[in-house]
DNA sequence: CGCTTTTGACCTGCGC
DNA sequence: GCGCAGGTCAAAAGCG
C-alpha cells in the first residue's frame, strides 16, 4: 500500500507494562520542530559513507526504502510496518517523505480534512434506506469522486516497542473503532481512533507476527488539543518533567517515550546539559547515547539497520 | 446511563 | 469484472 507509516520507531518496553510504559510526550511538536532535532550525523564521528548506517536526521528528514526495510527486518508482506524482532534496545525512525517544512502536518491535516468530512457526509448518505416494500434495504452509495483523485493521508508514524500489552497508554484516550485480521499475521490489528472531539487522529495497534513481544503502533494525524489531563495513569509522571513538551503550543501527542528516546528537541547534545536534564537510571538508549560524546554507540545499537535513500 | 469494546458487514483500492 | 486485503461503520454487548 502507498499509506505507508513516514516514521517508525523503535523502543524496548519489555520492562513496563501499563500506562507509564508508553509515554510519549509531544508528537505535535515533534512534527511541527523535528526539522530543529540536532543532526547526529553532524556530531557524529560515524563513518557516513556506511550504506549501512543512516543518522537519526536522515531519518527524520528522511525517505528510506520500506521494501529493502522489510526485507531487512521481515516486514509482513501486506504490512511494511512490520518490524522483526531485535535484540537491540533501539529505535528505528522510517522515515517516508518527511515534508521539510514544520507546516506540512497543517497542510496535510486540511486536505484530509476534506477527505474527512467526504467521507462523513458518505457515511450519513451510507444509512439504511426504506425500501418499497418496507423493508430496510442497503444501498450502496458511490462516493463521487473526481477522475484520477487519489485518497489523501496524514503523514503516519510507526513505533516499535517491545511490551506485552498491545494498547499502549499514551497519554490520550482512544475509542477502538476496529479490529481485523492481518494477513499471514495470527495477530489482529486493532484500530483507534483519539476520542476528543474533532480530533481525527488515529492509530493502529498490531503485534509483529515474527516477534510478537512487539507491538508496532502506527500514529495517523495531529492532535489538535492537549493531552487529557484525566488520565488513566497521570501522564505528569510519565515523564521528568523536563522532558515535556518544550514548547507545549500544540497539544503533546507523542507517545511520550519516543520523547524520551528522542533527544529533546532544544538542547545541544553532547553538552553537560542533557546529562544533567536526564538521571541516569532513567536514561533509554538514546538518552544515553547522547550523553556520550561518542555517538558511536548508536552503531552499536542499531547494527543491522539498513536504510537507503529513496529515489 | 454513558462510554468503550466487539464484531460482522460494508467500502475502497489495487492487482490480475 | 472479480477477488483480496485493508480500513471503517455501527449495532449490540459489556463495563464501571
């Protein structure tokens, strides 16, 4: 399919189960600043002309092949979401056609917007219709659609995350909307969509059918409000307060442990001021990644991550 | 009682 | 056109 997820993560959660496992913390904001995430590969002594290694910008900025990616890690054949397992304690962000501007998510949510409200308005003309006779009959309408229009998504983001619980608490409430199916997959993959009103974020929740300690998790859309204070599992302690939101204008959406996997958005990394910000013992990898100078540990860690540039 | 989950049916896009 | 698979809808059931 061409709805391909533009990023993917990685995060090992075998640990945590539950609300505080999952937590992100600005997914907004993370599309809105991500193109501001301090370039590894600019302070990395990384050799970067190893096809085998691709920076965490590249990946952000990034276009990577999901085809040789799903090669490269057994991505189910109908799901290029799908990752397989590693014994490594990463996070892998696939990145699709990241828009290089920090508004491409609005453009992108308006145009959808239309897609939305399309498809609202099919869903009212979708009602059972009386027949003739009486009896309810189910008429079929075709949505009209302009010759070679093409079904317009938001940008998505996968994540991997090493957890027994398929649903991971993010901080948002979600309403479950779906669940089928996956080919060549005994795992189903479950749909959610965010429950606050006007908000048409979704995600998707799947196991990986080769690992399925994994849960690939797929983000659709931009919240437009903040993060539910009302939550199962208070998301204040999700996280240190410093890794919040740096500049909550947008609401937090991001499963706040990609945030504190990522590194936080404003700070210079190598500096004595992320490993001040971030107590060790609560350090990811990536935390600690960067509170090495050596970056060199992110080879270490995502060894057999294979990435190329799309065409 | 209101909200969420379950689940079968329906819709849509794509390949053959 | 047909079949398949992913995605969505919505009624019913479940739950607090």
């Amino acid at each position: 399919m061409s709805d391909e997820p533009r990023e993917l993560y990685y995060h090992d959660n075998q640990h945590g189960i539950g609300p505080t496992d999952f937590s992100f913390s600005n997914y907004n904001s993370f599309l809105d600043d991500y193109s501001n995430v301090p370039s590894f590969a600019s302070s990395s002594p990384h050799n970067l002309n190893d096809p085998l290694y691709m920076s965490l910008t590249e990946c952000l900025h990034g276009s990577m092949d999901y085809d040789l990616l799903s090669k490269a890690f057994g991505l189910s054949p109908s799901s290029s979401e799908v990752f397989s397992s590693s014994n490594y304690h990463k996070q892998v962000h696939v990145g699709g056609e990241i828009p290089a501007s920090p508004n491409f998510s609005v453009s992108s949510s308006s145009s959808e917007a239309g897609v939305e409200e399309d498809s609202n308005k099919n869903k009212n003309d979708k009602h059972p219709k009386e027949s003739e006779d009486g009896g309810e009959v189910i008429k079929k309408v075709i949505k009209p659609k302009k010759k070679g229009e093409k079904r317009q998504r938001e940008p998505r983001f996968a994540f991997m995350t090493k957890s027994e619980v398929d649903h991971l608490e993010d901080g948002y409430r979600w309403r479950k909307y779906g669940q089928k199916a996956v080919k060549n997959s005994p795992y189903p993959r479950s749909y959610y969509r965010c429950t606050t009103q006007k908000c048409s974020v979704k995600k998707r929740v799947e196991r990986s059918f080769q690992d399925p300690s994994i849960v690939i998790t797929t983000y659709e859309g931009k919240h437009n409000h903040q993060i539910p204070t009302t939550l199962r599992g208070n998301s204040s302690h999700m996280l240190p307060t410093s890794l919040l939101t740096p500049a909550p204008m947008v609401a937090p959406s991001f499963p706040r442990e990609l945030f504190v996997q990522m590194p936080p958005m404003n700070y210079s990394y190598g500096s004595s001021t992320s490993s001040n910000i971030y107590p060790s013992q609560n350090l990811t990898s990536l935390q600690q990644f960067c509170q090495f100078p050596d970056y060199g540990l992110l080879q270490d860690m995502v060894p057999s991550l294979v990435m190329k540039q799309e065409p």
